[in-house]
C-alpha cells in the first residue's frame, strides 16, 4: 500500500537514518520489509513508531532503530550464511534474508516460530529457514556462519555461538542483566575472537541451556 510505504520512509528518515545508520542497504530493506505485517492487528497503527511492541507468549518484535543499527553493525554482504537467535515476530529475520544469502533462525516459542515462518512464506523470502529449538546451543548443521546475530539478551556469549562462528565471521550480541544490557561485537580470527562494546539496549531475556534459567526468568 502507497500510504504505508510512505510512513516506512518516514520512519527510515527520522528514526534511522538521522540517528546515525549509514549503510545504503540496511536502509533500503528497512523501507520494504512491512513491519505492519509482523505486529498484531490491534497494533499495526502503531508498526512504524520507533517502539518495540508486544507480540505476544510474553515477547516484542524490537525497536526498528535497533535492527537497523544491529543490521549495520553486522557489516553484512550478498553472499553471507547468517545464524539469528530468537526469531520472535521474524521482522529482524525478513531483513536479514534481504541482506543475506541464507539466514537461519531458532525461537524457543513454537507458536511464534510458526507464525514468522507464515511470514516468511507471504513475503517470499525463500533462503530464510525459521525452526524451534533452543538458539543458545546454536545449529551445527549450517555452521559455520559469516555473521550470528543474538536478538535476546544474554549473560554471557553462549560458548556454541562462539564456536559456530567462521575465522573471519562476526557475532553480534546483547550481554548484560535482566534490566539493561549493552551491544556486543565479536569478530573471530584465526588467534581467537576480539570484544568490542557497543551501545546500551533493553532486550527480553535469552533462555535456554547457555543463557538464563527459565525458573527465574522475569
Ligand atoms: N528480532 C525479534 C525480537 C524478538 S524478542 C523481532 O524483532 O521480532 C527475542 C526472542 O528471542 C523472543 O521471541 C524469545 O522467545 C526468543 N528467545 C529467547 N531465548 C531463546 C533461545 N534460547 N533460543 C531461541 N529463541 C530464544
């Protein structure tokens, strides 16, 4: 639809683009992908302020600054295997299929992974592979990946993430609490893998066998 096609510009511009995201072709999926289609019907007024929203079981789709910044830091080409944790509404996922040439994702929710695998399919974005499973262990069966990127918050850097990196590759991850966490870049050599601290972001928890206990998850 023109109209909203119209708003995503907007949104891109004021939300985006002005708060400092450069990368002509983060931009450019940003304005395609319909983040009104990833969001409850109730909700789609809303789908091109700069909020995250719920989604439900619980969880939000994220802040469209925040992807597009994620997206950026990922320094992602053509013809990478990219690995997301964390489906969730599978908005992030969509982007990174425009990015990509091969995305895979796991959400531990089922009934989400099955809606953004719908998605998905609606959009015809045929090289993106959505499962259920816990991410934190990864998916060795596509390893090892260009660029993983983590969309939950962690504790710390799953150690089979890590390991399902390519020498060469990049993981971005939020680390932190429960409360408030900050952007972590990973790039991996063939001497070990290099930290570097980005910015401060609020994620809901990543839960599984390397990262938080569900018991105690808020
Ligand atoms: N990028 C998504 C954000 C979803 S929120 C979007 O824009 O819609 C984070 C998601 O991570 C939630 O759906 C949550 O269920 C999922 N998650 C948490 N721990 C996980 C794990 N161990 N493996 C896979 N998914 C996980």
């Amino acid at each position: 639809m023109a109209e909203l096609s119209v708003k995503r510009d907007q949104m891109v511009e004021r939300h985006i683009a002005r708060r400092g995201v450069r990368d002509p072709r983060v931009l450019a999926a940003m304005r395609e992908i319909p983040r009104h289609r990833f969001v409850p019907d109730h909700l789609r007024p809303q789908a091109y302020r700069d909020s995250a929203l719920p989604i439900g079981a619980d969880q939000t789709i994220s802040q469209p600054y925040i992807v597009a910044r994620m997206s950026e830091l990922l320094a992602l080409e053509a013809d990478h295997t990219v690995l997301e944790i964390g489906s969730g509404s599978g908005y992030q996922t969509a982007i990174l299929g425009l990015l990509a040439r091969r995305v895979y994702s796991l959400e531990r929710i089922s009934e989400l992974a099955k809606k953004a695998i719908g998605r998905m399919r609606e959009l015809g974005l045929d090289n993106v592979k959505v499962q259920t499973f816990d991410g934190t262990v990864g998916w060795s069966e596509f390893a090892p990946y260009d660029r993983i990127l983590v969309t939950a918050a962690a504790p710390s850097p799953p150690q089979p993430l890590l390991d399902q990196l390519a020498v060469g590759g990049r993981m971005v991850i939020p680390e932190g609490d429960r409360q408030s966490q900050r952007l972590v870049v990973y790039d991996k050599d063939r001497h070990g893998v290099h930290r570097r601290l980005g910015e401060e972001v609020t994620f809901v928890p990543l839960i599984g066998r390397y990262g938080w206990d569900k018991r105690t998850s808020a």
